[in-house]
C-alpha cells in the first residue's frame, strides 16, 4: 500500500496544475498518479490557445464579455457562477503560468499576443505558434520536476475506494510490473481527461478513453450532461486528426465541392469563425446534402491565400499535419476535413470548489475532486468555445489542488477498507484469463463506428434507439472476449481491454442521454427536435449506475447575469 | 506494389525470452496509411502481444520514437508508403541507448535523468515580480521558439552518436532544453548555466554529426542549439577549455593564411603547456611525419591580407 | 565536365594521397579541374561556431570565384561538401546574401558580390550524377572483383538532407554504386552513415577513438577488406588514429581505409604508388593484392 495526503489522477494541465497548487506550502505529500508520462498527455495536442481577457490586443475586452461570450456558446446550459469564477480567474493563472516560463507569442512591446478565436467576440486567445497546449504542459511539468512531485508515470488507476460517501484513496496497476496497488489518500483529484475515443473519427489520442469517467461511474458516482459532445470541424478527412481553428482564426475559407463559402448560409456575419457546433453541423448538413468534395465526406479548407509566410509563422504544423498524414502542399492545395469527436463538455459533477457533489441537494464525496474535462463544474454548458478548455483546465485544476489541500489538512485519518482492492483485483484476473474468440479491436472498432454514426453530429430517435441496442449487444459480447497476453510486463493488450470496458460503460450513458432529450441544444442536435426547449430542457442530465443501466435524474441550471436568448452569430 | 507489406519487428519478453528476437508480419497495404496504423493492425488482428507505446498519433505526445530501418523515427507520422521508397520491408526496432523493456518498449529513465541535470526550467528574477507578464520582445521570442517544441521522444537520443560511446554525454535532448532557458531573455543564471554546460559530458563533446538534427520531428535541431551554445560561452568568454581554444585557434589559423594548419591547430588546442596532453600526441605525430603526412612548410593563399579585410568588416558590424 | 575544384586544407597537408590521387583520377576520366588557388578553409564547420557570419563572408567569397567562371565547385571532402551546403543554403536567401555581400564589398576585388548561383558538387556526386555509372563502369580497366568494400559517408555529406539533398540519409546509395561499379563487393553495416569522431578527437579522445573501432570492427565483422570514404577528416580518424583505436578496444584493428578516388584509381589502372597508398598508417597492401591480384 502507498499512502499519500493528495493523489492526483492524470498529469495533463488540470492534474498538473491541481499537484503544484496542492504542494504549494509545503506541508502536504502530493502524489500523481496517470497512465501515461506527464508530457504525453492530451493537453499537449492542444494547438490553438488558451482564452483570457487580458485585454493585451483589444483593452475593451475584460471577464465579462467572456462570460456571455461563454455562456452564449454554451447555449445558455451553462453554470453561470463557474463561468464567472473561471473568466475572472483566467488572468491570474496565465500571468503565473507566464513567471513560470512560459514561452508565448508576443506583441511589439513584449505584452503576451493575443488571436481571434470562434464564438469569441474579442481577440483573447493567448498562444504559442500552434502547439499553445504543449507549451504550457511542458512549462507546467518543469516546475513539477522543480517541485519534485511525485510521479507515478504508466500507473493505470482501475477503481476508486468510495465508502459511504467518503473517499478513501484509488486503486493503480502499475503498468510495467504488472502490479496492482493501494493507493491511500485523504483526498483524490480527478483529472483524466476526455473521451473522444468512443468515436471513430476523432481528435483524441488514443489514451482519451474517458476512463475517469465510469471509474467514478462505477464507485456510485453519476455523470452530468454526457449527451453533449463536441464536433470540432476541422478533422482531417479520414483519421480526424486535428487542424487547428487557428487556421480558421488566421482567415481560412471552408470551401464545398461547388467552391462555395458556404459558411455564409448558416452564420452570415461571423462566417468561419462561429462556434464549433454551428459549423460543425454546416459542414454535416454540406455533406449529407452531396456537397462533400467530390462526393466524399469531407469538405474543404482553404489557406493558401494567407501566404508561404504567415502560414509557417502562425500555423507551421498545419503544413506538417497536411504532409504527414494526407500528403498534401497546403500552400498550394486545399485540405480535405471532416467533422471530429474532439471535446466531451459531460463528466463528473462538481461544484465551484470543484468538490464532486452528486445530486442536486449538493450531496458530496467528501475527499473526491475532479478537474478539467473529464469534470463537469459546468462552465461549457451544452458546448464549449475554443481555447476556453486549456483556461479550465488551468483554472478548475488550481482551484481542486487548493480546495483538496484544504480539506486534506483537516481530513480525519481513516482506515482502508478491507475490500479494497477486491473488485480491481477480479477484473483483472478476469481479462488474463479470458480465453474467448472476440476481438477487443473488433469490438472497439464497431463501437466506433457506430457512434459516429448514430450519434454523431445529428442524431434521431431511431438512430439512438438502435445504437443503444448495438451498445448493449457490444457489453454482451465484450464477456466472450479473449486476449493472448498474460504477461505482467507492460501488458497493453490488458490495459486496451480495461479502456474498452469503460467506454463501453459510459457510451451507453451518452446514448440515452441523448435520446431522452428530446431538443437540440449546442452539441446536442436532434434532427427530429431541431429547436431548444428552455421549458423542458434548460437543465442538467444526471445518470447513476444502477442494476441494469443508467437512471436519470435532472439538475437546474445555474443562471445569474444573462437570461437565454436565441443563439445567433 | 504489393498487396502486403512485411513488417519485421523486434520481439523481447523478458518473461519468456532468453534472447530478442524479429517476427515478421504480413500488414494489409493501404494508401495513406503510417508505421503506426501498421503497428495497430497487427495488435487487433494479428498478435495482441506486441508492445509499444503510443497516443496522439499526430507526432506531438513523443510517445512513438522506433527505429525504422536503422534509423530512429515517430512511427505515427511515418507513412508506409514513405518507407518502401527506400527499403523492400518495414524493419522496426526499440530505440537505441535506451534499456529494452520489452519488445519496442524503452526505458526512458536515462533520457529524464539528462534532462534533470540542466536544471530544466527557467530561473528568473524571482525579486521583481511584475503584477501581469514579464515582457519579453518578439524577437526574444523567437531565439527559443524553436527549441521551445521539443516533445521529448528522445529519438535524438536514439541516434546520437556521442552518446552511443559515451554515456556521460549530456545529449541533444536535453542540451536544447539548455539552450532554451539559457537563451531566454528572461534567465538571470546564463552564465552559471554555461559554465556548467562546458564541463566534461557537456557542449563540447557533441560530434557535431547531424544526426539529431536530421532525425529530430520537430523544428528544435538539437545540434545547431548546442553550437548556438558554444557560441554563447565563447562570447561571454567563460571558459578556456580545449573545446574554445579548439574554435578560436581554428578561427585564427584560417585567417591566417587562408589554410587551416594541422600541425599548429592540435598543438594549440591541447594547449602547449599541457605537456601530458602534448607527449600523448607525439606518436601520431611521429608516425605521421614518417609517412610524409606533416609538411615542412604551412602553404597559404594568395590573398590572405582580403580575408582578415573580411573579417575586420564583419567585426566592426556587430 | 568541368568544376572550379576545391581541394581543403587536409588534401593540401595530412592526406597529400588524397589530392594527388584525384587530380590523377580525374584527368584518366576527362575531368576538368581548375583549382580555386585563392579560396579559403570551408570552416569546417568551426568557424561558424565563433561567428557564422564570418563563415559565411568567407565561402561566399569562394562561391563567387566559381560564379564568375560559370563553374561548379567540385570538393573531395564530406566535410567541406556540407559546411559549403549548409552555408549556400543560408545565402539563397536574398536579405542575407546581400548582408553578407556588404562584408565582401569595399576594394573591387569581390565586385559584385555572390549571386548565389554558385552549385556545389562533392567528387562522389559528379561521379554518379555527372559522369554516370554506367560510363564509369565502362573506363574500368582494372575491375577490384574479390575486393569487399565497406563505404563510410561521413555525416556532413549526409545530413542534415534539407542543405545536402543527394543521397538519402537513411539508406544513401551512391558509394554503394560506385563500389559496385568498380566491380568490388559493398558491405552492408551499420556504421556506414555514423560519426567517424574527429570532431571530438582531441576534447573526448576516448568517445571518439570508441567511434573508430566500433564502425572498423563491425565493417570487419561483415567481411570488408576495406572502408572507402569520401571524407579525408573520416580517413583521418579511422586511418591515421586506428592505431590508438587499437589500445582503446585492446584490440587489432587493421582494417584499410582508401580515400574515394584511390578505389577508383585502382580500378582504373593505376598503381598503389601512384594512389598514394603507400602514404597510409593501417597498410594497404593486401588490398592491393586482392585488387591487382584479381
Ligand atoms: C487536438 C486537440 C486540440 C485542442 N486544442 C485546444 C485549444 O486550442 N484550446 C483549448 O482550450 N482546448 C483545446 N483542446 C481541449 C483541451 O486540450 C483539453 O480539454 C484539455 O487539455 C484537457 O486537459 P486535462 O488535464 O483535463 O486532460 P488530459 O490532458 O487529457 O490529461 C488526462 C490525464 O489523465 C490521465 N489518465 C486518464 N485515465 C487514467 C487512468 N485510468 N489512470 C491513470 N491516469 C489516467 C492521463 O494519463 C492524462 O495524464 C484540444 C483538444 C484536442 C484533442
Ligand atoms: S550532433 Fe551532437 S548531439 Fe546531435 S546526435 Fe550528433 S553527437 Fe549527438
Ligand atoms: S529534440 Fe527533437 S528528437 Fe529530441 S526529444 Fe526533442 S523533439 Fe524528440
Ligand atoms: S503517437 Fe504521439 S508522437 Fe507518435
């Protein structure tokens, strides 16, 4: 068994950033624990900035106008008191991001530059080139090698120990031995990311398995808002690997097979540059109308009128990114792109102290925190505006560090459960003896698929009722698995098989989700309820694990300064 | 073109091997399709044994680096297609100067034990802190923008030929880091940084081969820091060590006459009052001498008096 | 063919071989040299180290002695190949070249300035590119038929591929091609595209010697009877250094190292006087007799 004051589980920025607030003064034993090395996390893919109104290129923009720029964006699902706390904080955290070192791009007088992003109605998207995510990580990681945090890298957490609503420390494999272990701990602090894997076309790395997620899922914990996941619109055609929205930011045209900017037909005054979801769904709507280019589904992007030289100055990995997985010349060509699973705005419910609260009397686990994306505090609301996810995590990833070292100081010793570690210790056991003739890859691969087409950027009700039924048959079929590594050293066949079991658990709560809110909202879009329903549906889904599925509750929606409105760009 | 591509692959399990050995797989040939997807397709389909790490699969998590027909690669932004142009097969190994775990797995301890040994974060003014950012020009920006994109994969490390005969050498990873907080206008402990840097292990036993920089995925040339760095030290004029007098006498030679002179630049290098270092080299000298290698009289060219005309110009513009 | 040739400082003092046997090898294949007499060292390198401006001004220079006869430069060094390259490279670019052309400026004698236009040829690459293998299969008098020859490139006419862009860096083929139109035998090893290690000879001699003995004895291991190379700073350290080599790995070595144009001389006809070999540390002779002999 190790024993820690603050485990902290995942080392992108929110887990980072929870570790360095947590072991500020001193005083307490911070470990993180995360299944990849810290620099590998998905934090580093992010390319395009990170939001805050400094004001640096337009000294009209403060909090506020990126509050509503938020809120709007979110449409109006968002919790407006997070909202507020993370835009006044933004400031804060990249001022001290920028003494730790940060390298940034900057103005003529030396002041942080800043860039237009969509849905935001003020340039204040701080950035590096663009690989803005990678800067920050690594600058982040420096300081935590500074610090000497604990590291335990290529550790897998499998469960949570929650006993009646405490929480009690977290169960590791450590994937190299091939060792499974306690972890004690007055607090824990989520921050394991996203789930874009459940997707087939998607922006995510392959670790982005959401497995955070139904851990906590698991231990009793319900997920808020699973149904809204974000389509970025710039995936590449065919692997969905991400080209920045500072491509679209820096002045790109999204052309159809007609050569047509068809943007001007669902967002006439900000074109390009309004918020995902729309164009996402423009592009959808494009392709499922026979404008993809050359009937394919795909349409394209265009930068070549922005010149050989701004392109390798703002966007020089959109260069590589063409090269390197289409073979393509984007000075000279168009680049084809398609809608990509990039962003889940669900995960688990916190409140501004990011402490995990699970209904909607503000019931808590006492000593469970979660942060960043695989959290739900909700400062995205029904979607999230670009660069506002790196400020989350930043901001939210602070302020759990703080709030769990707070509590951590004044935690009560308690002893471990006897049982542990029981339930992780059988499932493993279980998967290296499974000796069925079902693929993992083909069970993954099917999953994928599926989801992307039936629950993907639009959605209906027989879409989702038959993908629920293929997700059940997948649950089913996941019990005749077999695998052919049993080894202990560095088993990823193991470790793949864990992650499927996840995704399959919680994609069953996307789908439902999705097909009992019968409205299209943000990232949620139902082709068959088109429009947003204020009256039934401004609020928060919640699914508990139960028996056999998911059981739905429903949470209101914080609201404080700006009342829902149509939203129009 | 094949309807297959082989991928030779080197297996390890220290569980049940005794020795490593290559396994060769057959991997459906589709167009467009990268090392990686390979990698993936045998895992799902072929052999759940096969191990290796990955995850973003768009070069930028530095999980991926492999040697791929001997030399070492992100096999994620590797397309097949790219490989066979130059080879029949897909050859994939573990990368080189690191421990093998198992299969095409590394133990990176080595590469994040150098990068702890350059103090691998930025140490500024900590007195004057200013309320929002420490301002920092455009320019300034750029000197370290490049070396700022590392995504420590350690393929340089892979195939550094310093580092290959000597494990004390700092390597290209974590001499960039180096020189991305020594050249930071923000640093107050350059010197003390490149003071250190010039100790033994350090900027002066890189063996300038270009590997790093040909191999590196990103835009950091790891190399072309490192000289970046002795240019630093030789500026600052810190240290005099046989790295600085080795450059400086070198400089000197040339202008000169216009040809370097090899029996005066060893001499002056080692340091001639360095007598050990001097007799260490007498042999070769000797063995030289007799087989009409040192000649009696250093040529020149013509016009040496336009060179040191040059390089007066090019001093006086600084 | 015809190229302004640029010899270096170690074919004109360590390696005299070297730039006897290519002024012999090329007027055997119709090579037209006219040696740049009044060029300065390429700077190896080094002298950009201290100020690559500097280093610069001064190739420019020499690229504009061959600009202005309309002639690429031709180098039988890798070394001097790659400094030259990397240095052409930066002064493509035009807000440089003309900063640079402002160094050369002042007394008439560099008027004009480099144009940059100036192409820049090691002796393997008009070899293949120029002269054409198959044409230098045909002046083979003398193929090397039993001769097992391990290539050794040296990393500057291989990298960084951006400056030099002829062979490819991870698998080059034109010492091979030669080899193979010599009629000898190529190795294949490992080694062939590594560090010789004169660059750190006298500040890591241990790391360096190290390099030695590994690429001799793995080329060794693979049956070679020899390494050619392109590089008289490679021949430096694997010939003339070998021998210490030897006391650093504790054991013999004794592996030949030919300079490119002596393996072509020898298929060309000509003897080991006159190539030279005779001028190297590790002894040349039962190459020799396995080349004639054969
Ligand atoms: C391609 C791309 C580009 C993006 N660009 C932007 C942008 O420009 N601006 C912006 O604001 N946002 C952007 N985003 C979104 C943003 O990057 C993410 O939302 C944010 O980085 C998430 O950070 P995180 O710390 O929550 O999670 P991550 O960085 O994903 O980290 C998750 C961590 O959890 C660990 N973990 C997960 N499961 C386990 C387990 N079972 N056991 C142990 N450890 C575990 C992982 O090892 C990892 O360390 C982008 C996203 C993508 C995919
Ligand atoms: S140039 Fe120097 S640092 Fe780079 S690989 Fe060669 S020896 Fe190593
Ligand atoms: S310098 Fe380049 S090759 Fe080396 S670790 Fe960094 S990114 Fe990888
Ligand atoms: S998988 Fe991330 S760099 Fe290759």
């Amino acid at each position: 068994m190790r024993v820690h004051d603050v485990v902290v589980v995942g080392s992108g920025l929110a887990g980072m950033e929870a570790a360095l607030r947590a072991s500020q003064d001193g005083e307490l034993d911070v470990a993180i624990v995360s299944k990849v090395f810290p620099t590998r996390s998905h934090s580093g893919a992010a390319q395009g900035g990170i939001a805050c109104a400094i004001g640096n290129q337009d000294p009209e923009d403060n909090w506020e106008v990126h509050m509503f720029d938020t809120v709007k964006g979110g449409d109006y699902l968002v919790d407006q008191d997070a909202a507020e706390l993370m835009c006044k904080k933004a400031p804060e955290i990249i001022y001290e991001l920028e003494h730790m070192g940060l390298v940034f791009n900057r103005l003529p007088d030396g002041r942080m530059a800043q860039r237009s992003f969509g849905g935001h109605s003020k340039p204040r998207a701080c950035f590096a080139a663009d690989w803005t995510g990678h800067a920050i990580l690594h600058t982040l990681f420096e300081i935590v090698l500074k610090r000497k945090v604990k590291v335990y890298s290529e550790w897998y957490v499998t469960s949570l120990i929650v006993r009646d609503h405490t929480c009690h420390g977290v169960v590791a494999y450590d994937i190299m031995r091939g060792a499974l272990e306690v972890f004690k701990a007055r607090a824990v602090i989520f921050c394991t990311g996203g789930y874009g894997r459940a997707y087939k076309i998607t922006s995510n790395a392959h670790a982005n398995t959401g497995d955070g997620l139904s851990i906590a899922y698991r231990a009793g914990i319900p997920l808020e808002d699973m149904e809204f996941v974000q389509f970025h619109p710039t995936g590449l055609y065919g692997s969905g690997i991400l080209l920045t929205e500072g491509a679209r930011g820096e002045g790109a045209y999204l052309l159809n097979n007609d050569g047509e900017r068809f943007m001007k037909k669902y967002a006439p005054e900000r074109m390009e540059l309004g918020p995902r979801d729309i164009v996402a769904r423009a592009e959808q709507q494009e392709i499922d109308e026979g404008r993809g280019i050359n009937g394919k589904t795909c349409v394209n992007v265009d930068i070549r009128h922005l010149g050989k030289e701004r392109i390798m100055e703002r966007l020089p990995q959109v260069r590589d990114l063409a090269w390197d997985f289409l073979g393509l010349d984007c000075f000279s060509e168009c680049i084809p792109i398609q809608p990509t699973a990039h962003y889940s705005m669900g995960g688990i419910p916190v409140n501004l102290d990011c402490e995990c609260v699970i209904d909607d009397k503000g019931t808590k686990i006492d000593g469970f925190y979660a942060a960043g994306e695989c959290s739900c505090v909700s400062v995205h609301g029904a979607n999230r505006l670009g660069t506002n996810s790196l400020l989350e995590a930043c901001a939210m990833g602070a302020i759990a560090g703080t709030s769990a070292a707070k509590y951590a100081k004044s935690a009560p010793d308690l002893s471990l459960p006897d049982d542990a570690d029981v339930e992780a210790k059988r499932e493993i056991d279980w998967l290296l003896n499974a000796r069925g003739s079902v693929k993992i890859a083909d069970l993954g691969d099917e999953l994928q698929r599926t989801m992307m087409d039936d629950c993907g950027v639009f959605r209906t009700e027989a879409q989702l009722k038959r993908q629920y039924d293929v997700v059940k048959n997948l649950q089913q079929r996941f019990q005749s698995i077999g695998l052919s590594d049993r080894s202990k050293t560095f088993n990823t066949e193991l470790l793949g098989a864990l992650e499927l079991s996840h995704l399959l658990d919680f994609a069953e709560v996307i789908v439902l989700g999705a097909l009992n809110r019968t409205e299209s909202r943000g990232g949620h879009s139902r082709k068959d309820h088109p429009k947003r329903d204020d009256a039934n549906w401004l609020k928060h889904t919640l699914a508990y694990k139960d028996v056999d599925g998911p059981r739905f509750a429903y949470k209101p929606v914080t609201i404080t300064r700006f009342q829902p409105q149509e939203r129009k760009y | 073109m094949a309807e297959h591509t082989t991928f030779k692959v080197f297996r390890y399990n220290p569980e049940t091997d005794s020795k490593p050995y290559f396994q060769s797989y057959q991997v459906p040939l589709q167009g467009g399709k990268t090392v990686l997807d390979g990698l993936n397709e045998i895992k799902g389909q072929q052999d759940g044994t096969l191990t290796y790490r990955m995850s973003c699969r768009s070069a930028i998590c530095g999980s991926c680096g492999m040697v791929v027909n001997g030399h070492s690669k992100l096999v994620c932004r590797l397309q097949i297609a790219e490989v066979l142009k130059n080879f029949d097969e897909v050859v994939i190994e573990p990368m080189r100067n690191f421990e093998v775990i198992r299969d095409l797995v590394v133990n990176m301890d080595r590469f994040w034990d150098k990068m702890d040994k350059v103090t691998p974060w930025l140490v500024a003014d900590e007195e004057n802190v200013p309320a929002t950012e420490r301002l920092q020009s455009p320019a300034d920006f750029n000197v370290i923008r490049d070396a700022s994109s590392c995504i420590m994969c350690g393929v340089c490390l892979s195939d550094c030929t310093s580092l290959e005969v000597d494990s004390n050498f700092l390597g290209p990873a974590a001499l960039a880091k180096a020189f991305r907080m020594a050249a930071d206008s923000r640093s107050v402990d350059r010197e003390e940084r490149l003071l250190e840097l010039s100790k033994e292990g350090g900027v002066w036993d890189c063996a300038r081969c270009y590997e790093c920089v040909q191999v590196c995925p990103k835009y950091v040339a790891p190399m072309e820091t490192i000289m970046k760095l002795r240019e630093m030290t030789l500026k600052a004029d810190l240290v005099d060590n046989r790295g600085t007098r080795h450059v400086e006498h070198f400089t000197e030679l040339v202008l000169d006459s216009g040809i370097l002179d090899e029996r005066r630049l060893p001499m002056k290098t080692v340091g001639l009052t360095d007598l050990k270092g001097m007799l260490h080299m007498a042999p070769t000298g000797l063995r030289m001498m007799l087989k009409g290698k040192m000649p009696l009289i250093h040529p020149h060219i013509k016009d040496v008096d336009e060179l040191q005309r040059i390089a007066h110009k090019v001093e006086e513009s600084k | 063919m015809k190229y302004a040739f640029f010899p270096g400082c170690v074919a004109k003092q360590t390696c005299p071989e070297l730039y006897h046997s290519t002024k012999k090898v090329a007027q055997a294949l119709n090579i037209d040299l006219v040696e740049l007499e009044n060029a300065a060292c390429s700077g190896a390198g080094v002298v950009s180290q201290q100020n690559e401006a500097l280093s610069d001004a001064l190739n420019a220079r020499t690229f504009a002695m061959a600009e202005k006869q309309a002639l690429p430069i031709m180098t039988i060094c890798s070394t001097c190949q790659g400094a030259f390259c990397r240095a052409n490279k930066r002064l493509r670019q035009e807000p440089y070249r003309d900063k640079i052309n402002g160094y050369l400026s002042g007394n008439g004698k560099n008027e004009g300035g480099y144009k940059g236009t100036t192409k820049i040829k090691h002796f393997l690459w008009a070899l293949v590119e120029d002269l054409g293998i198959e044409e230098l299969k045909k002046r083979v008098k003398r193929p090397l038929r039993n001769l097992k020859v391990a290539s050794f490139y040296g990393c500057h006419l291989l990298r960084p591929s951006d400056a030099l862009g002829f062979d490819n860096p991870d698998n080059p083929t034109s010492l091979e091609k030669v080899i193979d139109a010599l009629g000898a035998e190529p190795v294949d090893y490992d080694g062939r595209t590594r560090c010789c290690g004169f660059p750190i000879l006298l500040e890591n001699e241990n790391a360096s010697m190290a390099m030695v003995s590994k690429h001799t004895l793995e080329a060794k291991e693979k049956g070679s009877d020899c390494m050619v190379t392109p590089c008289p700073l490679c021949h430096l350290n694997l010939d003339v250094q070998q021998p210490n080599a030897e006391k650093i790995a504790r054991q013999k070595i004794g592996l030949p190292v030919l300079h490119l144009p002596q393996l072509v001389g020898l298929a060309l006809g000509f003897s080991e006087h006159e190539m030279g070999l005779h001028k190297h540390i590790v002894p040349t002779g039962r190459v020799v007799e396995k080349a004639i002999g054969s």
